[in-house]
C-alpha cells in the first residue's frame, strides 16, 4: 500500500506533459490556420473571392494535421529526453505568444503590401520591437522556472496556452458574426459579353482609370502635347472631387449619389446603392443594354442581373490549393511573423494570387463573334484589357456585322481598368516593366482610352456617343491619405466638336454625376451637364479613408481646389 501511494504522484506527473504538448499542438495550429487566415478575412471580406464555407473545408484538415504533426513532434523529443521536450516546449510557447502580440499590437506599423517596394531597411525598429518581443517573453519564462521550477512554470504556461485561444476563438466568432463573415457568397460573375457591342443611335461609355491623380495627369499632358489633340472633342474637369478615396465606396458612390456614412455593413451599403441608382433606373426604363465591366458589382442585388454581361455563377470557384495554402500563410505571415520572415509573405494582389480552377459559369449565352465572350470573365488589368481592346481593332475589317437589334438599341458600357494603380509594371506603351512610374501607368492608360476613341470612331459610333473618362479616386505618391480625392474627370458630350481640349475649372464634384448622366443622355454639352462653373465658390463634401488604426471613412469638407489638402476640413 505505501509503495503505491508513493508512485501515484509520479504517475500523475508523467500524464502533464502530454496533456501540455496536446494544448500547445492545438493552440499553435488553431492560431496560424483557423483564428489568423479567418480573422483576416472577416475583417476585409470584401477583398477576396471566396468565402467562410470554402475555406473552412480547406483550413479545418489542416488544423488537424498540423496538431497531430506538432503533438507527434513533441512526443518523440519526450521519448528522446525530457529536457529536449521541454525545450521544445518553451520554444514553441514563446513563438504563440509571440505571434500574438506581433500581429495584434505591432501590425499597424508595417507599409501596405501593394506591390510597391518596401524599403525594409528603412523599417530597422520594427525588427528591434520583434526581437524584442521574443527576448521580452523568454525573460519572462526563464524567471517563472528560477522562481517556480520548470514544473509549475510548464502549469502557467499551459493555461495560458488555453485561455488565450480560448479568447480568441470568442472574439473570432464575434467578428464573424458581426460581420456577416459565416455566410456563403452569391457569385456574380462579371464576363466580357458584349465588350465592344455599340449602338448606332446612342451610347454612354465611362472608361473608368483606376487612381488616377488629376495632378499628375497634368504633368503627363505636358509632356503628351499630343494629347490635346487625341481628345479635343472633350472638356477637361480639373476641379473634380471625388466621394472616397477608395474603390470599394468609390464606385457604388459613382453610379448612385448615394452615401455611404458607416452605419451599416459594407456590402448591404453596396447592395442599396445599385438598388437605388437613378442612372441605372434610367438605362433599364429606357432598354439600354447595360454592360458593366467591373468587379465592384453587389452580387445580391436583382438589377444587376439586368445588365448584359453579369450573370450568376451556379456553383463558383474552386481554389487552387496548393496556391491557396501558399498564400493563406504569407497573408497570416506579413502580419504575425517574425520581422526578418515578414519580406518572404509579400502577396501583391489577393485575387490574382490566390487562383481558382474550374470556374463553372453556367447558363450564359453562346455564339459567334462579341457573343463567344459570354463565358470569359473580365480582367480589369491593363494588359488584358489591352489584348482585348487590340485584338478587336485587329477584326474590325474582318468580323460580321453586330446583330441588327444591336445597332438600334442605346448602349451603356462602363469599363474599369487598373489603370494608375500599384505596382507600377507598364511603360507608357503598354510594355510590362520592372522600371515603369505612376506617370508611366497613366500614359499607357491615356494611350488605352485614345485606343477606344479610335475604334468608335471607326465604328462611326464616336458622335452619337457620351463618353466620360475618369478615375474612381486620385492617388498620393507620398501615401497622403488626404491627397487621394482629386481624380482626373474628361467628358464628351453627344455630337460635341472641338477644335482643342477645353479645361474648366468649375467646382465639381461626385456628388453631380446623377444629374450629369441624366443631362448628358439628354443631349446636354460637358459644361451644360454641370450646374456649377469656373470662379464659382463652393464647399464639398467627400470623405477619407484612414487605415489603422481607425480603418473607416471619415467625412470631410474641402473649401477650395479639390487638389489642395490645405482647405481641406475634417467634420467628423
């Protein structure tokens, strides 16, 4: 009976480690492949394809897996020897915990991952935070075992373990739920039918050229005297203010009127501005057909299945997996890792970086010529709109006549390209580069929208076309957050003839563009279109977008030029 009580403790002793080895297995993996990708997503759920449901089913094995490799792993160093587990151990705890504080106290100081290039040596005290952080927690834990012993400490440590991803997975659930995050995205499948389709009585074209700064435009028509020639029928707005100085808000704001001032989610605000768009009220009234080349389109809103080349996707995407996982853990990385780890976790663009496969576009029309377009998804690069856009020019001569009904019925054609957008990889003739500039991407954009031009012109469409060449938002080089509202606007109204682009520097603003397309289709000239004109005084409402640490829009008033950040007034 003695010999028994005295082998119990140990025997008790000798279960701890297991139970500890299978906590941090599942801390550690719940960590990098369920709280960090997922967390990620529910907070920028917009950014990308897919959604909850796929990438559950791809992150949960792999949740698994990795907790019975790490719980294998310390297990064999327990039977190797104790000490090895236990190094093991502590190594393994410090990095969760690590990972924790990196990604959750220290991210907001990291540059935008866009494609720019990072000067990482310039980021030198981010790298004395991180390390650190690791020195800080081994310090914390050496104590714990001089004060404690290893045994007690291993005790602290393992209900650390639990209790912080147990807060984890609490505040992952709410995220979720707060932002929709569980549910299954509708697909709407944004395809090429009808790309270069026209009408030979009237079309309203907006050729929409992602971030570009009116300043700098101006810097590139200086340069491009020829320009001035290419787009003499058109009046150059070079007081235009935009709403937002993102896409995101930027577009829906553009086709509606309607504000989005944060008091509901997201993509109900997106939904409720195609919803209640005049201009698209307008163009379904009067059987335009629509054709809208964006992906900025509310898959749960009914009108949009009206346009021409928005269709439903019956069952989406499937990932790429070995893409998927590869870039899953660089997104989780570039916020969570070590600071010398963060350079290898650059992801440029989400959608273009984390492919699909089988995309299974159903019920989509089918035929010869604009029609065979039906099933291709629109690219909104520069160069695949480019091939597009040459390639059409190529087959004027050659291919068959639109069907008749085509050429009587109004067009409406609205494309967003990526125009001067990061990274910068375009010269100024459209050659992909690893030394193209933002004034580079601009003049190759310029070269696209004369391209077009041309082509309606070829068409004979080019008259009896309204055709609006703008950005969605200006840009900062400097990443001024409050320099990014001053987009380039150029309007041509039906039947106007210059002899030279006109310039006005009247007071526009997004706000105008309802009443502009309604005036525009109605016949009215660029200066008529506007209510507002050169020397007239107005203050403009629009609002800037701040990343961390408020990550929302906050509403401004500019009192003056709408490119000068000095009567610029934040309201809110």
């Amino acid at each position: 009976m003695t010999d028994n009580t005295k082998k119990e403790p140990n025997k008790v002793r000798e279960k701890r480690p297991y139970v500890a080895a299978a906590l941090l297995a599942a801390a550690l993996s719940f960590f990098v492949f369920l709280y960090a990708p997922l967390e990620i997503y529910f907070t920028n759920k917009v950014e990308f394809w897919f959604d909850f449901p796929m990438m559950i089913r791809i992150d949960l094995p792999l949740f698994f897996i990795s907790t019975a490799v790490i719980l294998g792993v310390l297990l064999l160093a327990h039977v190797i020897h104790k000490n090895v587990y236990r190094i093991l151990f502590l190594a393994g705890s410090i990095f969760y915990f690590a990972l924790y504080m990196e990604g959750t106290f220290f991210s907001n100081f990291l540059p935008k991952s866009d494609g720019r290039h990072i000067d990482w040596a310039a980021l030198s005290s981010h790298r004395l935070i991180s390390v650190g952080i690791y020195v800080f927690l081994a310090a914390v834990i050496v104590a714990l075992i001089l004060i404690f012993k290893y045994q007690k400490t291993e005790e602290v440590l393992k209900y650390g373990l639990g209790g912080l991803s147990l807060v984890l997975l609490i505040t992952l659930v709410t995220v979720g739920i707060r932002n929709n995050g569980f549910a299954k995205k509708e697909v709407a499948a944004v395809t090429k039918a009808g790309e270069f389709e026209f009408s030979s009585t009237q079309n309203v074209i907006v050729f929409l050229i992602d971030a570009v700064d009116a300043s700098a435009f101006e810097r590139v028509l200086a340069n491009h005297p020829e320009y001035r020639e290419n787009f003499k029928d058109f009046t150059y707005f070079s007081n235009m203010l935009s709403g937002y100085t993102q896409t995101n808000n930027s577009v829906p704001h553009m086709v509606s009127g309607v504000w989005d001032e944060g008091k509901e989610n997201y993509l109900d605000y997106r939904e409720r501005a195609f919803d209640e768009s005049p201009l698209f009220d307008r163009l379904i009234r009067e059987n335009y057909r629509i054709g809208f080349y964006d992906d900025c389109v509310p898959a749960e809103c009914a009108k949009v299945y009206k346009f021409q080349n928005i269709k439903h996707a019956s069952s989406g995407r499937r990932p790429e997996l070995k893409s998927f996982v590869k870039n899953q853990l660089e997104l989780v990385g570039y916020r969570y890792a070590p600071f010398d780890l963060k350079r290898f976790c650059i992801i440029d663009n989400i959608n273009a970086e984390f492919k699909s496969v089988g995309d299974e576009i159903t019920d989509f029309a089918s035929g010869e010529g604009e029609n065979s377009k039906a099933g291709q998804l629109y690219d909104y690069h520069n160069d695949a709109f480019w091939s597009d856009l040459s390639g059409y020019g190529m087959r004027l001569c050659t291919r068959d006549a639109w069907p008749p009904e085509h050429m009587e019925t109004p067009c409406f054609r609205w494309y967003h390209i990526e125009g001067g957008h990061v990274p910068f990889i375009y010269d100024e003739n459209m050659n992909i580069t690893d030394e193209g500039s933002y004034e580079q991407n601009i003049a190759a954009s310029m070269m696209m929208a004369d391209s077009l031009t041309r082509i309606l012109k070829t068409e004979r469409v080019y008259d009896n076309s309204v055709i609006i060449i703008t950005a969605d938002h200006g840009f900062s080089e400097e990443d001024i957050v409050e320099d990014r509202n001053h987009p380039i606007f150029m309007v041509k109204g039906m039947n106007e003839f210059h002899k030279t682009m006109q310039t006005s520097d009247a007071p526009v603003s997004f706000e105008d563009l309802q009443e502009m397309f309604i005036r525009l289709m109605d016949g009215a000239g660029a200066e008529e279109a506007f209510d507002w004109h050169e020397g007239d005084a107005r203050d403009r409402d629009c609002y800037v977008y701040y990343n961390a640490p408020l990550w929302t829009n906050v509403k401004h008033v500019q009192h003056g030029h709408a490119g000068d950040r000095s009567t610029l007034e934040r309201v809110q």
